[in-house]
C-alpha cells in the first residue's frame, strides 16, 4: 500500500511523463509489463494536455484521458463529445475516490471545452451511473448456425438483387480500404437513422487494416470487401476474418464479421449474403451489431441467428442539456419540460424543449412547471432513444409531474430505428 496521499495532475509534453502514465494504464488492466515498442506505439494516441495522472511516491497510479469525439444524434447531426477513456487504478490505491476525483476533474474539462456531453464503454455496468452516466446504446452479438439458416443456393437467390441493377461485392486490399472506407463512414453518420455512431480516428483505419499495429496483438489480418452500386459507387464495407477450421475432413470454419457499414439497404443486404456465402463456413459470428439488424430476418430460418448476447456498449452523460437535445430530431412535434437533476452540478435545471418534429427542436432554460424530473445519467440513456421513458417511470427512476408526460416523451424521443454504436475505444 502507498503512504503518501496521491497527487492528481494533468500530464505535460515529456516523453517519460507519457510513458510512466501509460505503464500504470497497464498495470490498472492487469497487464504486469509493456515492452518500449508497445509505450511508443500508444504514446501517439495520447494527448497530454487532456490526460490525467494520480501520482504517489513518485509513481502514476491512477490514469484518465479524453479525446475529442463526434456523436451522431437522431436525424444525422453530430455533436462535439468528451470520450473518456484509459481509466485505470492500481490495485495499491483502488476504492479511495481517485477515479471519481478523475472523472470529476474530466468532465468539468469538457464543460468548459464545450463539450455537449461525454462518453464511455463501461468495463462493468456499476462503476459510472454515479457519475450522470447513462447507458444510451446496445448491441447484440449473433452466431448464426449456417446449416439450420435455410439459405442454400435457392434460398440466397430468392433474397438477393441480381440483374442489371445490382451491384457488385469486390474484396479489396487495406490501403483501399483506407481510401474507400472514411468517405463512405462519414456519409454513415450523417444519415438521419446512424444515431449513436462515433467519428473514425486515421488512426482507428491504420488500426482496423493492419498499418498500426499493438505489440502482443495477435488478432490476424482482415479481408476487406466493398459494395459498389451499378454506377461503381462504393455503398458498404464489411470486414472478416476467417478461422479455416476443418472437422474429419469437413468444413467447420467460422467466419468473424468485425464490422459491415452501409449507406444503403442494398448494400447492407448484398453484403450480408456475400458474407453468409463463403465456402468452408459453418458459423458466421457478428458481435456488437444493432439490436434491430436485418441479420436474423434475412435467413430463411431466423432461429438459426441466435442472440449470443445483448449488452449496453456507449454510455453517455450530457453536459449541455439544451445543445443536446436541440440538436436532434424528434418524432413528432411537440413540447415538454425536463427537470435535470445533477449532483455535479454540470447539466442540471429545468429545460423546455419545444420539438418541430425532423425539423429540429428549441431546447431552453425555462420557469414553466416541470412535466418529468429525472437524473441526468437517465437522461444519458434517453436522449438517443433507446431507452423508455414509460420504464424508467415504472421503476421509480423518474418522476411524472403530469399523468401521460413519460408516454409523451417516448412519442417524441424514441427513435424507428435504435441507436447503435459498433466501435470500441
Ligand atoms: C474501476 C476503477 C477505475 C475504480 O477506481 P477507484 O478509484 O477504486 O474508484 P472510487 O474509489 O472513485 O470509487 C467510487 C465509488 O464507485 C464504486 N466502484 C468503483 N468501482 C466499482 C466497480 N467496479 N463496481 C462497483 N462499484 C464500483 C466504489 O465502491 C465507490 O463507491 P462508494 O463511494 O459507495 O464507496 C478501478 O477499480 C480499476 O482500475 N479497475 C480495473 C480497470 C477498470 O475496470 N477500469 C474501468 C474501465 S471502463
């Protein structure tokens, strides 16, 4: 155990400085050692200036750090988001209130940053509601068994466009990847229905096609396919690998799909069935994909896609409740008066939001009686429209002013489509 009373302090442009912080990361997950190539190689990522460190005894130990991040909200506006990230805490100073001291420090940061909310991927679900988080964001991990799918060659053909209007799926090479790939992801996030996806680092496609590469990750290469529409425009990607497993002197193999974004139904459809067609394949697994992906619906038998695991993935916690929710589109149009509640003091007070439907919304301060009270970390998992007002309300963690107030804000912030983020950070 330490003696001394840790020390909080934002890191400064020394290279060692950088690198002791990112030894104590490791060590908060666990990972007793780092070579110097892995220290260089995430040395890059860290911005120092928004990078916290606990310092006792002369050693780090406690990390914290944000980046700049967009967040898509419902109707395809983005909005300046703090993801927070890298906290860690010895095991030599754990449950001492240095991650929360951290988190408070952050999150004040992005305020006056004007940050209109944070984010996070929770490594266990209790840790960060305390801290205004919300869970705002599920996916769901498929397996799906191909030999009971149903989709033999007759069944493919019956779901699939051919003729002269459809497209074509080609495999391309990384460095492509990287050229096709960010255009085509930008336009993702920019569709009215892509809330809850997250901007792509150049970093993250250096990753994602083997040009940057983690010491001691062992994960294989990837095959990059691409969709182009008749007119050779690219609408889709998806990116697998493949185990190539044989079982007496049969195909047993699975295929991993680490991620498929598209821009079109089309392209999305046509590179489902490119990836549940590939020889030597038994099982496709396709984690962190929308609750409501095709997927299942595709297959003749939909049973065969079965639900490995449905699990929150970004959590949110909103800073600036009026540029929030004044930057997203509504269902329809209509009115309503929040009460925020926040212990830290960040987003907190009573908020009416007056909503034109898809053409956007007024957010303000406001006097008016309240309809709802709620906390801040519920209006984390509100405010993309993935969670139900009508529930939270059943639970007690919500409070009704005006009888039918929680039904009328599902009408207003619940979304056809359910938020997704597929990316990890
Ligand atoms: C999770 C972690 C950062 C917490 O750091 P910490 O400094 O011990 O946390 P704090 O002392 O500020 O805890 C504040 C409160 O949260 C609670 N809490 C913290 N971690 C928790 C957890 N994993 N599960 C449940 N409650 C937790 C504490 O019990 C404390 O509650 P209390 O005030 O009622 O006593 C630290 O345990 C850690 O590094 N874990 C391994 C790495 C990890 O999971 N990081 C998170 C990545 S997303």
């Amino acid at each position: 155990m330490g003696t001394s009373d840790p020390v909080l302090r934002t890191l400064g442009d020394d290279a060692e400085d950088v690198r002791e912080w990112l030894r104590a990361a490791a060590a908060g997950f666990l990972q007793p050692a780092v070579s110097e190539d892995e220290l260089r190689t995430r040395a890059g990522a860290v911005d120092p200036e928004r990078t916290q460190g606990a310092y006792a005894d002369g050693r780090c130990v406690a990390t914290c750090r944000t980046f700049a991040q967009r967040l898509t909200l419902p109707g395809g506006r983005d909005v300046p988001c703090s993801a927070v990230t890298h906290v860690t805490v010895t095991a030599t100073h754990r449950r001492r209130g240095l991650m929360s001291a951290m988190l408070r420090r952050a999150l004040r940061a992005a305020k006056e940053r004007g940050e209109v909310c944070a984010s996070l991927i929770a490594a266990e679900y209790p840790i960060y509601g305390r801290h205004g988080f919300g869970p705002a964001t599920r996916a769901t991990d498929f397996r799906v068994d191909l030999t009971r799918a149903g989709l033999d060659r007759a069944g493919l053909d019956r779901t699939r466009a051919t003729g002269p209007e459809a497209g074509h799926v080609e495999l391309v090479a990384p460095e492509e990847l990287r050229t096709v790939g960010p255009p085509l992801h930008q336009r993702f996030r920019a569709l009215p229905t892509s809330a809850g996806a997250i901007d792509r680092s150049t970093r993250w496609w250096l990753a994602h096609t083997g040009g940057l590469r983690y010491p001691g990750d062992e994960r294989p290469d990837l095959f990059h396919a691409v969709y182009r529409d008749r007119d050779g425009t690219a609408q889709g990607i998806a990116s697998y690998r493949h185990d190539r497993r044989w079982a007496n002197s049969l195909p047993a193999g699975t295929l991993h799909v680490d991620e498929l974004t598209a821009v079109t139904a089309e392209a999305e459809l046509a590179l489902w069935h490119y990836l549940l067609s590939v020889d030597w394949t038994v099982t496709v697994c396709a984690d962190r994909r929308a609750p409501d992906d095709v997927l299942p619906l595709l297959l003749p038998d939909p049973r065969a896609a079965r639900i490995n695991r449905h699990h929150d993935l970004l959590w949110l916690r909103p800073l600036d409740v009026p540029a929030l929710l004044s930057a997203r589109d509504y269902r329809t149009a209509g009115n309503l008066v929040l009460e925020v509640h926040d212990e830290a003091g960040l987003a907190g007070g009573r908020y009416a939001l007056d909503a034109v439907g898809a053409q956007g919304a007024r957010c303000e301060p406001t006097t008016l009686t309240a309809d709802l009270t709620l906390g801040v970390s519920e209006l984390g998992s509100l405010c993309l429209g993935e969670e139900s007002a009508g529930r939270l309300l059943r639970l007690g963690r919500l409070d009704e002013h005006r009888p039918g107030a929680a039904d009328h804000a599902d009408l207003l912030l619940r979304t056809d489509r359910r938020p997704w983020c597929q990316d990890m950070f």
